[in-house]
C-alpha cells in the first residue's frame, strides 16, 4: 500500500508562496495559497492526481506569519457528481463545519452568496456551482481508510495539524482587521 502521508510538511520557502500570491494578483495581507500535488513525486502515482491521500499543500502567510500544512484539494474518492474545486482565487469567511451535525467545529466557509464556488463534478463536462466546499479538519495522518481525507469536495488537513492551522488563520485574520481571507488554489509547482 503507497503511502499516504508525506514524512514532513512541505518545504516551500515564504518567496515561492509570495510569487505565487503576486501572480494572483492578491493583496491582502493574510493569505492561503493550496498547492494540489505538491508532494507528487513522493506520494501516489507520479503521473497524475492522486486522491484519498495527503499530497498537496496548504501555505498561510502574511507579514507575522508562514507555515506550510500536509493537505488534500480534492474529494476522497471518485464517485459520478462529486465536486473538485476549480483552481483559482476563492474567498473564505469563518465559519464552522458539521453543523449539520450538531454545532460543528470552527473552520473556513465560502465567503460568496449561497456560500457557492465553482467546481468541476467527476462524470460530468463543464464547471458548475459547489455549495460549501469549506476549508475543514480531516482524519488522521495513522489512519489506513480509503476516505482518511474526508473529503466530497473540501479541502482539508489532517487533524494532528488542523488546531495549529485554524488558529493561525484566525489569529492572523484577527490582526489585520480582514473579515474573510483569500485562498490561493493552484497546481502549479514552486520555481
């Protein structure tokens, strides 16, 4: 069975992220950036676009702050319907996840009306419209589930690193006065 989890977190360094976040054209001070396949050379199929495993990576940076975080950008597993969030610049509010459950845990929410992002679906052509494709907690990095990223089309980080991410985010967005945050979606490789 491949591995599912790198052996650290990424190794970006703060000018790749801040190349990144000026090739958006994003100015606000705290931001996310997700690198999908990030670790697609050590994890998975070097070809393609693994899901149900921790390849990719979510970067927070701001003047105070940059720490990079094991992640998945896309759904656990291929089903006919499920949303991949398409690459790109999305706004983020907090919010909490799971409510539907009960009162849930704080996490990202899609700051847009309908909180709708647009997604590709597995089965289907063309880009449509996701509802709630949050920024949550996943499993665990020891877990041998096919679905350890619990994912239908989040994006998510495990859970040993989840308290450590959200509080970052939150505190840095707290800061610098910004009610909601940008995340940076991209596949592309830092230089």
């Amino acid at each position: 069975m491949p591995a599912k989890t790198p052996k650290a977190r990424p190794r970006i360094t703060a000018s790749q992220v801040e190349a990144i976040v000026r090739k958006h054209g994003v100015k606000d001070a705290v931001v996310i950036v997700g690198i999908r396949g990030y670790f697609r050379r050590t994890l998975g199929d070097p070809t393609s676009n693994d899901r149900g495993i921790w390849d990719d990576a979510l970067v927070v940076i701001s003047p105070t702050a940059f720490a990079g975080f094991n992640g998945n950008t896309d759904p656990s597993l291929w089903r006919t319907g499920i949303a991949s969030l398409v690459e790109g610049v999305h706004r983020y509010k907090k919010g909490k996840h799971g409510i539907s459950r009960g009162n849930g845990y704080p996490a990202l929410r899609p700051a847009t009306p309908n909180e709708s992002l647009p997604v590709t679906r597995d089965g289907k052509k063309g880009r449509s419209l996701g509802v709630a494709i949050n920024i949550h907690r996943g499993g665990s990095v020891k877990s041998t589930s096919p679905r350890v990223t619990s994912s239908l089309g989040c994006q998510t980080i495990p859970s040993e690193q989840w308290d450590s991410f959200i509080g970052l985010v939150y505190g840095e967005m707290d800061r610098y006065s910004q009610k909601t945050v940008p995340y940076i979606l991209t596949s592309e490789q830092p230089a």
